[in-house]
C-alpha cells in the first residue's frame, strides 16, 4: 500500500469518525416519542356513550279476568301475524266487584284508545307539513337557495314524522285490541271462553305463561313487539345533555359496521343510576333512530353510540393524546428542527375521544403524543421508529 492510498483510507475512517461523533452526540440521552402531525380537516365534536336498543311497538297480553288460560306454544322470537290464535281464557265466576273492575276497564280502554286514535290523526298532519317542507327545500336546494345541511335536517325530520306515524298506528291497534278483549268478557258470563288473538303483525318478546293454568286478573301472559329499525336510548350526563340538539346525527357501532341515525327527542327529566365504580350519576335519555336496516337488532341490546355535537369545518386537529393539561389551560410539546421538544400553549376549540381542534400551531407542526415524565423544555426527543 502506497503513501498516497494510506492518507486517503485515513481520511475516510476520520470522516466515518466525525459522522459517528455527531450522530451520537445528537441521540445521546433522546427520549424516543410518539409523535404526530398538524393537520387541517372538518372536524366533529362527539359524545361517545353506551346505549340500549328499545322496540318502537310492543304490547304485554294481560288476563283482562281470572280465569283458566290455555295458551298456543309460542316461543321467543317466533313471528306472529294479525288475526293469529294466542292463546283462550275461560273466565271464572265473577262476583259484583269483579264485573265492576270489568266495567271500568272497559270504559279506561275505550278512553286510551280514543287518545290513540287523536295522537295518529295529529301525527299524520305533521307528517304531511313535513313531506310538504322537504319538497319544497328539495327544489330551493336545486336553486341554489338552502345549504345541503339544512336539506338534510328537513329530511331528517320528514323521515321521524313518517316513524311516527307508523307508531302511533300501532298503538292505535293495541288500544283496539285491549278493548275488544274487554268487552268480550263483560259481555260474557263465567265460563265464557275468549280467543286472544294478535292485534297486528309482530314478533314475540317474551312469553310469561307457557302451560294451562289459571291465572288472576291482570296476570301477564306474553308481550309482542315489532323489532324492525328499532329506537336507541342514550343516556348521557344531564351535565353534557345541554349540547346535544334534536336532528343531531349518530353512530351505533354494530360490530364492524357503522349504523349511522340521528337524534329524535331529549327526555326532559333526569333519573339517578349507579355506575360501575358506585357513583350515582344523574343521566337523561337521548332517544336516537338508526337510518339503516337495523333488524339484526332485537330489544335491550347493549351497543356503543356516537354523538355528534357540533361540525366545524376546516380546523387544526391533533390526537386528543397531545394535549397536555396546565391548570385551566392547555398546551402541547411540539418538536422543534433541532429535535428539542418546546412546551407551547394552545386554545382547545373542540376534543372528542380521539381528535381534538385547536388554534395556535400551524399545519405540519410534529407534537408528542402521551408525553412521558421524561419530556420537558429543551429535552431532546427522538420519534419512535426514526
């Protein structure tokens, strides 16, 4: 090996050494982060909360009398049609305050479902002014006249109108059926058998009595319900009820997918409940209805639901994670060109479970995400995986 091939190999090992020299120098003591990036996006401010489904309709089959009940074998599940057998009860013999107590059913009957039959006539009229006004917004949106946004509240509140309209139907036959089976055993003596029959097409909840036996008045017997696109209930803080408005959308989570719906009414009064840790928290009932087909639903069924509380367009959003709390302020550790991490305070304009908007960074600003202990001002970091 010459002179001159010598200094050049001893220049490069002294190259190597100086590159091996700075690169130590700059990772000696680094904090390994996770780190994210500034972006600007539509962002939606959620309420993430556990919520049960509830059938729209359902009826419990009581025994308007004691008497000897003999049911069909229904069970569970089973899909029963209007008009079909439920079962026979062959009233006992009924003393002067049995045939009084049959009287004033009949009369509480007759008044339910006189309401029923108001409460449909008055649902059908609102849904007609609800069909007329998304018409007409329908054919402004084409002009140019109403926002998409606003479109979709009308619609929104056209297609509620409609469910209502098919509830308060529902009720209307249930009424009808009470009263008949009322009538039919005050106008019949002992020993007299009724027919039950199902008052509309349904499906069967539950059944209460499964053999013959005979029952006391009022006895439940069984209870049918219609499980397609059935209502869901919230119930959220009455301290975060405030933020959330009718028309509202939501998010069922249903395994893998994404029932999307929207808010119907807000239940005025709070209830006290027990949550898991033993804290009584005072809750109200969001009650929510799923625009997709939901009849892989039944009833009571536990699912998570989103609610939407309020869009804003064009924001800076950052994982909640970076947030940092300081007193009744908020900051984020954002890593400078140097890798040095730098406290910076922020103004929180909105935080749901997983993103938060926010002002007072710029787009592509790297902030730390869960900062540990070990990251303060000045301390250098290094992104996991860089």
């Amino acid at each position: 090996m010459n002179a001159r091939t010598r200094k050049m190999l001893l220049s490069l090992l002294a190259a190597l050494l100086v590159v091996a020299g700075l690169w130590w120098r700059g990772t000696r003591g680094a904090v390994i982060v996770e780190t994210a990036v500034v972006t600007r996006e539509d962002f939606e401010d959620r309420l993430s909360e556990d919520a049960r489904t509830r059938v729209r309709w359902h009826l419990d089959v009581t025994a308007p009398v004691s008497g000897s009940w003999t049911p069909v074998a229904l069970r569970p599940a089973d899909t029963v049609h209007a008009g079909a057998l439920l079962g026979t009860l062959t009233s006992a013999a009924q003393d002067p305050a049995t045939a009084a107590q049959a009287r004033a059913r009949v009369g509480a009957t007759g008044a339910a479902l006189a309401a029923a039959r108001a409460a449909s006539a008055e649902a059908v009229l609102q849904a007609r002014d609800a069909a007329r006004l998304r018409d007409r917004t329908e054919r402004l949106v084409s002009a140019g006249g109403v926002s998409e946004e606003d479109l979709e509240r009308v619609r929104t509140a056209d297609e509620a109108a409609r469910r209502q309209v098919e509830l308060t139907r529902a009720q209307v036959r249930s009424a009808e059926f009470e009263l008949r089976a009322a009538e039919a055993f005050l106008s019949g003596g002992a020993g007299r058998a009724v027919r039950l029959t199902a008052p509309s097409d349904g499906v069967v909840l539950r059944v209460d009595e499964e053999h013959e036996r005979v029952v006391p008045a009022g006895a439940p017997l069984l209870q049918l319900g219609a499980l397609g696109s059935p209502e869901i209930i919230v119930r959220v803080l009455s301290t975060d009820a405030p933020r959330v408005a009718v028309g509202a959308a939501l998010y069922a989570i249903v395994g893998r997918d994404t029932l999307p719906g929207h808010v119907t009414r807000i239940e005025p009064t709070a209830h006290t409940v027990r949550s898991a840790l033993g804290v009584e928290e005072q809750r109200v009932n969001v009650v929510g209805d799923l625009r997709a087909d939901s009849l892989r639903l039944g009833n009571d069924y536990q699912l998570p639901v989103q609610i939407v509380l309020r869009r804003l367009p064009q924001q800076l959003v950052i994982p909640s994670g970076a947030l940092v709390r300081r007193g009744d302020r908020w900051s984020v550790f954002v890593v400078g060109d140097d890798g040095q991490a730098r406290e910076q305070a922020i103004e929180l304009v909105g935080r749901g479970a997983e993103r938060a908007a926010i002002r007072g960074l710029a787009v592509g600003t790297v902030v730390v995400l869960y900062p540990p202990a070990e990251v303060g001002e000045g301390v250098r970091v290094r992104p996991a995986g860089g």
